[in-house]
C-alpha cells in the first residue's frame, strides 16, 4: 500500500508538469479573449500571431476566468482592447503572475464612438496598481498623422530604452494617453508639440476652425502613448493602441520592429540573430520590401516580394509593393496586372483605397482614360475626401474632353488639398485652356486612336494619335504629347517588327527558290542546257 501511495505521488507530479515541456524559457504566451477583445488566431491579426510563431514563441488562446493554475503554464500574457470586466479573482491571479515574474502586455484605444464598453476603465481594474493608467482620452495630432486624418496618428517622439531601439515612427489610430503613477514606470513614446488630449472623440481639425471639444490640460510633449514598468521581477509594457499589430498595418513603419523589441525584452532576449542565419518570415519580407520601395530600390523590393508570395501568394502587400514599384519603372502594363492581384486578394479598407486610386493612375497613363475614371468614381463611392481620387477625377475628365467635369473635380481635389503644387498647376492650364472646342476635338482623335490600335489597324491609329497630338501641343498639355509619343513610337515598332517579318519571308522565298532550282540543276543538268 505505501509503495503505491508513493507511485501515486510521483505520476501526480509527472502530469501536473506542463504538456509544452519543449518550450523556450520566457516564450510561452498567453493571448486572452475571454473578455471581448478582438484579438484572436482568425480575426485580423494572423500576422502578428505567425511572426511571434516564427520567432520560437508558443501560443495560446484563453477562453475562460483566468486564475493562477492557467498563469502557471505562461510566461507571458496578451490582453489587447478587453471590453469586459475581469473579476477580482483575475485581477489578484494577474497581479501575483506579474509580481511572481511574469510579463503582460496592455494594449488600449482613445475614446470614441466605437468605445461603448470603456476599454481603459476596464485595463485600468489591471494596470492601476502596476503604475500605469489609461487615461478616458483621444489623442490627436494635426501636423504627424495618415490617410488625412489627424486622429490617425504617428508617433515620433520616440524615449531611449531596450523595448524602442531602432524605432523612429510607429502608427497609433485613436490612440489614448497614459499616466504613470510609479517611480518605477518609464513613458516609452510621448505625443509632439502639437499633439492634443481630447476627452472624447473629434473632428480631424485640419481646417483651421478652432476645435469645438473641450481640451484636457495634457498637451505636447507631455503626452505618453506607451510606457513599461516594473513590479518586482515582472515585466509590463502599455500602449495606447492597436494599430503597431494589426493585419493591415503590422508591416508599415517600425511596426514589425517593436514587435521583435517588445516579445525580446519580456523574453530576456537582448542578442539579434544576423540574418544570414535564419529564414525571414512572410512579415518581414514585406516590411524589408517596404524599405526597399521607400528607398527608390524597385528591382529588390520587386526580388523581396516575390520571395514572400512564395511563402504565401493569398496576402495582398507583396502585389501592391509589386505594383508601386512597376508603377515608379513605368511599366504600366506589368503594374496593372499586380494592381488587380492585391484587389483580388481582399485588402483592407486603407490599402483597397490606395491600391483603386493607383490603378486609377495606372490606367490613366496606359491611356485608357474611360477605365481610370471608372476605378477613381468606385472610389469615391468608398471615400469621396480623398485628395488622389479627384485629383484622379480631374485629369480623366480632362482627356475625356469634358472641361467643366474637369474644372469641379479639380476645386474638390484642391478644397482637400490647397497647397499641392500639381493640382494647382493642372488648375492653372485648365483655367488658360478654358472650354476650348479643340480639347473635346484632341480628345475625339485620341479615343479613335485608341479603338483603331485596339481592333489592329495601327496605320489609322498612327494618324489619329498625330492629329491629337497636334492639338494638344496647341494647348500647351505636355504631358498627353509625351504620351501620345510613347503610343507612337509603340505603333512604329510594331510596323517595323511587320516590315521584318515581310522582309524576311521575302528573303527566305528567294533562297528557297534558288536552292530549289540548284537543286535540280544538280539533279537534272539537262533542263539547264543552252538551246
């Protein structure tokens, strides 16, 4: 009986060990979505979870009360935008995991009318007694923000530590403000001079107009946006936003590099695997594209892509990189087919908006000025405060030959964007064309052109191009004669390539003549013999 009561004791302790026995120390993760956070393994964030997955770390869904005995088998818990109250149980069971060293990453959202659930009431129950607190706010900055809205802001002002080496622009749609409450708290990422606390979501205050909410006595540089601290031996890092992991952002900015920083700090991890000794991951493939791309490096960040549709050809940003790059080489055709590959593979709202207005732009310098219209209005349908769609609007209209459709989308673009130095200019030739006959008649030519170059009959289609051509010279619009040049050049070589054909079959009908006759001179001297 004793020998098996001791039996009993040692097969208690070989199963209360945890099953992932493989793990690395300090890589086990716990994502939590039992409090209606939006984070799951198939909901928006699959790139987040794939470059952790590569990185070594193992991951975890919880969908119940957290207690101690689930915590045990982590070294890291996730609780990104909750949206329902964690019990007192979970909070003392969280704050223990911390302090018995255990790391957690906060992730919160600015007010808005989205926030019906009052997200940071409810990291504040975790993070309060942590010294850090999510402050009931929007920040909003008017000078550093994208997709033209100041409530979509980047992040800049950047503080010296581990968790932000080598960062120097992170994105933060909606973000919130911190406080920290701790000596042993450390703000991480501060707003600028400009940036503004709001209690409650605002207008994007671009306009000049004095703002119509009331503003909190946080302002500039005295905003934080994303702070550490230290409870005893754990680890906790807060940011006031989502955005940094996100599908649809993960790869813009230094996104991808917080995320390597963040996961290396809770892990102990401070040393950096040299490239050359691992296999990049689909994520980070497409930031290194990205990087290509913004150095005007088209050829690598076209080599970079491939490389990643390779790993997974069902993702839309290596085609849209694809395209830009094609795009900035002029090779519109090639554009274009990368262009409708990222609109077939589903992108987000943002990213389906650029990559309309740039097939808009595509098709426009391809010439096909009745489909770059039709993209740029489907985008409007979208989003009809976009400076590119109108502007877009503006040039299609114009080589349609329909100058006051022209003339409004044109004041559009520039009520969004007054100060673009393009639109102005192209206001200004429209302006000192005014609603000239001969633009309806250049524009006549160039259609006809183009239907004849499409049904083959490029001697019709060379003529009308030059007579399109002759017209817009009178009018002053450069850029529809360089254009109209490249179409012609492309008719002559395509003339020329004929005329060798021609030429060619001519020479080899005369050698097979001649061969055949020596033939039968060889043959058949007889027939050949003087009369």
């Amino acid at each position: 009986m004793k020998k098996l009561f001791i039996l009993g004791i040692v097969a208690l302790l070989i199963f209360s060990i945890p099953l992932n026995v493989n793990a690395e120390s300090k890589k086990r993760v716990l994502i939590d979505i039992a409090h209606d956070e939006p984070i799951s393994f198939t909901a928006g964030y699959d790139m987040f979870i794939n470059q952790l997955t590569n990185k070594g770390f193992i991951l975890s869904e919880n969908k119940v009360k957290i207690t101690g005995n689930i915590l045990n088998n982590y070294d890291v818990l996730l609780v990104i935008v909750p949206k329902s109250n964690f019990s007192p149980q979970e909070i003392a069971a969280i704050e223990k995991f911390v302090k018995d060293g255990g790391s957690l990453l906060v992730v919160g959202r600015g007010g808005s009318s989205l926030d019906t659930k009052k997200t940071r009431e409810v990291l504040n129950e975790l993070t309060a007694n942590m010294g850090i607190i999510f402050n009931d706010d929007l920040v909003t900055d008017t000078q550093s923000y994208y997709d033209n809205d100041a409530t979509n802001v980047i992040i800049v002002n950047i503080v010296d530590d581990a968790v932000t080496k080598e960062i120097f622009r992170i994105a933060m749609k909606l973000p919130c403000s911190l406080t920290l409450t701790s000596n042993n708290s450390k703000a991480l990422m501060r707003g600028s001079p400009q940036s503004l606390s709001r209690p409650y979501l605002s207008d994007p205050d671009k306009s000049g107009i004095p703002p119509k909410d009331p503003l909190n006595p946080i302002s500039g540089t005295s905003i934080i946006v994303a702070a550490k601290s230290n409870v005893l031996s754990g680890k906790v890092v807060a940011i006031g936003s989502s955005t940094f992991i996100e599908d649809h952002m993960i790869t813009k900015y230094d996104h991808l590099r917080l995320i390597t920083n963040i996961f290396d700090y809770f892990s102990g991890n401070t040393g950096i695997t040299p490239p050359e000794e691992k296999d990049l991951t689909y994520a980070e493939l497409v930031f290194a594209a990205e990087e290509y791309l913004a150095n005007n490096n088209y050829d690598d960040a076209m080599k970079t892509s491939d490389k990643a549709i390779e790993i997974d050809p069902s993702k839309y940003e290596s085609y849209l990189i694809k395209a830009k790059s094609l795009w900035n080489k002029r090779r519109f055709t090639d554009a274009l087919t990368e262009i409708n590959n990222a609109l077939a593979r589903d992108p987000g709202y943002e990213q389906k908006m650029e990559a309309l207005i740039l097939k808009g732009d595509i098709l426009f310098s391809l010439g096909k000025y009745d489909e770059a219209l039709s993209t740029y209005k489907i985008a409007s349908r979208l989003n009809n405060s976009l400076f590119g769609v109108w502007y877009g609007i503006a040039r299609a209209e114009y080589s349609l030959g329909n100058y006051q459709e022209a003339i409004e989308a044109i004041n559009t673009a520039l009520d969004i964007s007054p100060t673009n130095k393009e639109a102005n200019n192209f206001k200004s030739m429209l302006i000192t064309i005014g609603d000239d006959v001969r633009l309806d008649e250049a524009a006549r030519f160039f259609r006809t052109a183009e239907d004849s170059y499409t049904a083959g009959d490029y001697r019709k289609s060379r003529e009308n191009y030059i007579e399109a051509k002759k017209l817009y010279t009178e009018l002053g619009d450069q850029e529809k004669v360089n254009l109209i040049n490249s179409k012609i050049s492309a008719i002559d070589g395509i003339t020329i390539r004929k005329n060798s054909i021609v030429i060619i079959l001519g020479t080899l009908i005369v050698l097979g003549a001649g061969l055949v006759i020596l033939v039968l001179y060889l043959l058949r001297p007889k027939i050949f013999k003087k009369v």
